[in-house]
C-alpha cells in the first residue's frame, strides 16, 4: 500500500505540529510519500519530517513542475519561493528575470508579489509563453488561522491576461502521476476536498479527509470511497 499525505493541515499547521497525526502516521503500513501543493525544496520538507520521526519520500508542487517542464523548455520566468527555482535549474530549466529570453511563466505562493510583478507575469503570458501554476490553492492553514494561497496570485495573472494555466498540482493527474510512483494500491490523506481528495476519487485511490486542517466540519455528502475522521488516530483503532 502507498499513503499520498498532505502537509499543511495534516502533519502540521505553520510552525505547529499536529501531534495526534504525526505519531498516527508514523504507525501507518506501507510506503509514504509526503505531498505538498507548496513550491518548496524537497530537503527542507524532508528536514522538517525527520526532526518528528516521519520518513518517506517527498513530492512538492515546484518539483512536479520542474519535472513537467524539463523536456518542454529551456528557461522559465519563475514567481514564488526559493525552492521553484531550486527545483527548475535541478531539472535543467534555467530560471531568468531575462523576460525575452523565458519560454515558461511559473508561478507558485509569492510572499512578496507586487503589482509589477504580476504585470510583467501577465505581459509574458499574453505573449503566448507557457503558463504553469504550482497549484491554485485558495487558501493554506497556519497557527495563525487560513492565509492566502498561491490561487490568489495565479487568479490575477488569469484574469489579466485572459488565458488559463496548466495546473501542475494537486489534484492535477500530473501530480498524481508523478506521486503514485505506478503503484496500485493508494490512499490519499488530507484536509481538502478540492484537492486532496478530488485528486484521490478522479485517479481510482482512496481517500481520508482529515478535519484538522481547512477542512473542520464534514461535508453534508461524501463520494463513496472517502471517509473522515476528526485526526488520524481514528485509523487505528
């Protein structure tokens, strides 16, 4: 069996570690891949796991999208954290501020976005270079309650320049793809319905929404193959 487990909302909510899922989690049989819709690196994720015991691989939003432009292009205006563009020039797409030169516009949770860079975003776009979005994630939990997600900035570029984004994360087929590693046999966890589980019941998995994250009542109709439980103890009773 393979667990595709969420992060924010799941193992932890900013700073904060969830501790009733982590040590579930550590408990769970089977291969773990660890998945977050953030363009972060894959070291500091697996860092922060290990410091709490949780090992397994780790699959991020700027690693998906590095894997899926490294064949389609060769440099990329990139918007988001250091990790994308860690991730693009691992994957041989070289990240430039050069705007004639960028074949791709990606864009993932700017924290620092400004009007002009989302000009200039929406400019290369209109211009017809290739749009990816990391994810379109409205919102993110934090300790300090839901903040805006990498959505925010993507929807502005959308609608600015008139044209949609091939959305490489989650639910996306291309992260499940890049995630389920060809196994069969696999059960989402996660804290969103839109992503985490969409992602689960359109690829034939599992899934197991958690309520310790976005998600903190249960919805009113479930798909069949999803369950609920209020933190992942549940599962091992």
């Amino acid at each position: 069996m393979l667990w595709i487990i969420d992060l924010d909302g799941v193992v932890w909510r900013g700073k904060e570690f969830i501790w009733e899922n982590v040590e579930a989690i550590k408990k769970l049989k089977g291969k773990k891949v660890f998945m977050t819709n953030k363009a972060t690196s894959r070291w500091e994720i697996a860092k922060r796991l290990r410091q709490v015991g949780l090992e397994g691989d780790v699959v991020t939003s700027a690693y998906i999208a590095a894997q899926y432009l490294k064949d389609k292009v060769e440099r990329a205006f990139a918007r988001g954290p250091f990790g994308l563009y860690e991730e693009l020039a691992l994957a041989g797409v070289h990240p430039t501020e050069q705007t004639h030169l960028a074949d791709a516009v990606v864009v993932g949770l700017d924290k620092f976005v400004t009007y002009e860079k989302i000009a200039v975003a929406s400019d290369l776009v209109r211009e017809g270079k290739l749009f990816i979005a990391t994810n379109t994630d409205k919102v993110y939990p934090t300790e300090e309650g839901l903040k805006p997600g990498a959505g925010a900035i993507v929807e502005a570029i959308r609608i600015s320049s008139g044209r949609d984004p091939v959305v490489v994360g989650k639910p996306s087929k291309i992260a499940f793809q890049v995630a389920s590693q060809g196994e069969k046999d696999i059960v989402v966890i996660g804290d969103k319905m839109e992503t985490d589980m969409k992602m689960a019941l359109e690829n034939g998995a599992r899934g197991i929404l958690v309520l310790t994250g976005v998600t903190r009542e249960p919805p009113k109709e479930m798909p069949e193959g999803i369950i609920v439980v209020h933190t992942l103890r549940e599962l091992l009773r």
